[in-house]
C-alpha cells in the first residue's frame, strides 16, 4: 500500500529515551510576560543573510513596525517588539558567543504597546495565490521556531520542478523540560488549523498530517476537535484533508526524518530533503504563529517560550517580546535560592546551548530557557572522559544510523575530510543521542559541530 494512503505510526529505529521532565509546565496555561525596559534585536534570527536595519539612532517606533529589511531570498525582516525609541544600533552579545550586529530600542513607558497591522489574509478568500500567502508570510519575518530559524517563506514556496502532496505537521516536541508547543497546539489548535490551511494553499499540498508524540494526548484531541469545526468547510472549498497521527515517544522523533519514517515509514536519501518525497514538513509552533499573524496582518513580534528547571520558582509558558534580554526572564520568575549558582541553556537540554552571559536576548528560534543548578551542570561538565571502549552505544542509538565513536576519532586526530567524505558527517544533525549515552563521557556532538564549523570555514577561504 502507497504511503500516501497508509500511516505506518511505528517507532523510528534506534534513538534514546532521556527522562522528559515535562510535568511542571505541560498543564498550565500560557501567559503574557510584561514588557522590559530595553529590547534589543539582532539583525541576524535566521539562516541567511543578516537584515539591513532602515530606522536610525533617534527614531521613534511602533510596536510591529518595520525596522529592518531581508537581505536577500534567505534573509527575513526584522519588527519592533515594542513601542519606543532607537537608542543604538551596535554589536551585541549573542547566546552563540559571537557579538552580532543589533538595534537596541528603548521601551516607552506607558504605552499601550499596541501592534501595528498591515493587510489581513481570508483564508477562504478564492482569489488568494500561492505568492500572496509566500509574500505575507515573508513580510511578517517568520522562521522556525523549533530552533532551526529557516526563513518559513523560503520552505513553503516550491520550486518549478518539484510538486507538494503533503504538509507534515511536526507537533512531537521530543526535547525534554520543553512544553510550549504542547501548550501551542492545546490553547492555538483553531490557529494551527488555519495556519496548516495557509501552507496548504502555498505549496499545493493536498493533504496535511499532524504527527504528535502519544505522551499528548490532549494535544491530539485539541487538534482533531479543530479539525472537524473546519472539515465541511475544507470539503466545500475542495482543499484536501488534514489529519492528526499519534508516534510513538522517542528522542529525536522531531527530526523531520525520524518523522517521516515514524509516519510513513519512508527514508530520505543522504543530502536530499522532504521535497524529494512530495512533503514538506513545518514545526506546529510555526505554523499556529503564521494562523495567527496574517489574518491579522500583524509581524512576528514575541514567541511562545518554556521556562522552567529546577532552578525556576515560577516555571511557564510565557509570551516573550523577541529581544527580551534573559536577565528580564529571571528575574521575574525568581530563582531557587538554594542555588549559589545557575547554568543557563537556551532550548533543551539536548541540542540547546548553554550561554555565558544573561543579557544575551530572547530571539526568534529560542524555544526555552532552562536553569540547572550549577553543581548539577558542572558534575557533568567535569566528569572525567576515558578513552573510547568500542562498546557499540552510541552506534546503537544514532537515528541516523552513523558511527559516532570513528567520527569522534577522526575529529580528535583532526580529519575533517574523512569525517565528511567517508563518514557522511553532514548527515549528523546534533541531535545529543551519542554524548547522552556514551560510558567514556567523550563530549561527541560537541566535537562534530566544532569540526563542520572547521569545515565551513575551509569551504568558504577556499573561494
């Protein structure tokens, strides 16, 4: 039987189960967090080029508006999260360490902070084309917000060549401690809906499926109940169907290839991409954020952020201004004083990055903000590690079926080729699955990032 006709809902081969640690945000609702004093915006949220600020230090401006243009097709705009005025427009701490180019904007106090909208989408408007809704969602300066921060108008607008059958909905949300898009599809689901409708009618897709991982199951009934309210509406406007599938619960389900295997039971082929496959697959976050911005007209001005470990007194769901410095969120929702000390990682724990300075800024790929106590992080951090022991555990657990323990080798002895020619390196996506299991404590995933950056950069001297 086609895979187009029949879901396969079976686990993906090897993988991990990490302690999810969920419990103390996944049940209470989202709330709104009050604007800070400062905001700062970096140029650069997203895969692609910077963008090219247009206001000027001085400038008053409104919340929603435009202060900073895309570069290029791989490139997104940049909106004021709040009403104020331009203070700077300088280099600035990012939680990657690098200072990046950013505008600083000085909120007015007492202001109503209301959004600046521009032209509204209808969904069921018969005359929208696929290029109105690829332009809107491009205008409002939507990425990913999983984490990945590809520009969503750029992967929903299809090449000539390739034809869409399919949007997957990636609603796992596999990370440990993360809950915002649980959260997201429980409160949004009438947006999600709409905003699968929106990608739908994009790419030509005639048929969405919503993959969430069966620990959800209150996701899963928010979303179908929203898919019936529109399913005679769908039927009327002959616009395909969307369906919503339980997967089984492992890490890394939300990699779009786990996905896509756990769903169908389909592989994609080393370098190639869901395209290839007729799919498309987009982050629930994502797609509930574009339901709810363009019928509105309104930009990407704040996302949904978990915070909470065991360092937090008042863990949530929060609605975040992007460019809300960390120190902000802290301090609102108090810290442990037990704690002397906190180590801080933005996203999960598993592919998130701990950051060394808590005025970093909340950006639009920022999924969550964890705190640990320090001694927690720092036991870890300095456990010994012991020369690799061929025992075969982090092979096992690769979802991508690589062998860490040679590229690990070959990344100490400093053989970035072989790494990427005969150990397909660039297949690895940093999922954690391998420095989660490994007895020798050897930190894996962290020395294949630093060898595809060496790579990167061998790659772009040589031009």
């Amino acid at each position: 039987m086609s895979f187009l006709t029949y879901f396969r809902s079976e686990a993906f081969s090897r993988g991990s189960h990490p302690p999810p640690n969920k419990s103390r945000t996944e049940s209470l609702p989202i709330h709104r967090m009050p604007f800070c004093d400062k905001i700062v915006v970096p140029l650069s949220q997203h895969i692609g080029k910077e963008s090219k600020p247009i206001v000027k230090v001085g400038e008053f401006v409104q919340r929603g508006q435009l202060i900073a243009s895309a570069d290029g097709w791989l490139s997104v705009p940049q909106h004021a999260p709040v009403t104020g005025s331009i203070e700077a427009i300088e280099l600035y701490p990012s939680a990657r360490g690098v200072w990046q180019k950013s505008i600083i904007i000085k909120t007015q106090g007492g202001s109503s902070q209301t959004k600046i909208s521009g032209t509204p989408l209808n969904i069921n408007d018969k005359k929208l084309t696929e290029s109105d809704i690829v332009q809107a969602i491009w205008d409002t300066g939507m990425v990913g917000l999983g984490g990945a921060t590809f520009p969503a108008h750029a992967k929903l607008s299809v090449p000539k060549q390739a034809q869409v059958h399919t949007i997957v909905v990636n609603g796992c949300e596999c990370e440990p401690y993360l809950t915002c898009d649980h959260r997201a599809m429980l409160e949004y689901a009438d947006d999600l809906i709409r905003g699968i409708r929106f990608a739908m009618k994009a790419t030509g897709a005639i048929r969405a499926i919503i993959g969430i991982e069966d620990n959800k199951e209150d996701a899963v009934q928010a979303v179908e109940a929203a898919i019936e309210k529109v399913a005679e509406e769908l039927k009327a406007n002959e616009e395909g169907s969307i369906h919503c599938e339980m997967v089984p619960t492992k890490y890394p389900q939300g990699s779009e290839k786990m996905l896509l295997m756990a769903l169908f039971g389909v592989e994609i082929q080393s370098g190639a991409l869901p395209i290839s496959l007729g799919m498309v697959v987009n982050n629930a976050g994502t797609l509930a954020a574009i339901g709810q911005l363009l019928p509105k007209g309104e930009s990407l001005v704040e996302r949904i952020v978990t915070v909470t470990g065991p360092g937090v007194k008042k863990p949530g769901n929060y609605i975040v201004p992007i460019g809300t410095p960390v120190r902000f969120i802290l301090e609102y929702v108090g810290l442990n004083d037990d704690y002397p000390s906190h180590q801080i990682i933005l996203g999960g724990p598993m592919m998130g990055q701990a950051i060394a300075s808590i005025d970093v800024p909340i950006t639009k790929g920022t999924s969550g903000v964890l705190v640990f106590r320090q001694p927690d992080m720092i036991e870890a951090d300095r456990r010994k590690i012991y020369p690799c022991i061929k025992c075969g555990e982090c092979v096992d657990t690769c979802p991508m079926g690589l062998n860490p323990s040679a590229l690990g080798m070959l990344a100490v002895s400093q053989e970035y080729e072989t790494m990427a020619e005969k150990y397909h390196l660039a297949d690895c996506f940093e999922c954690g699955c391998c420095t989660y299991v490994c007895p020798s404590n050897i930190p894996l995933v962290q020395q294949f990032r630093v060898s595809k950056q060496i790579l990167r950069e061998r790659a772009a001297s040589s031009k």
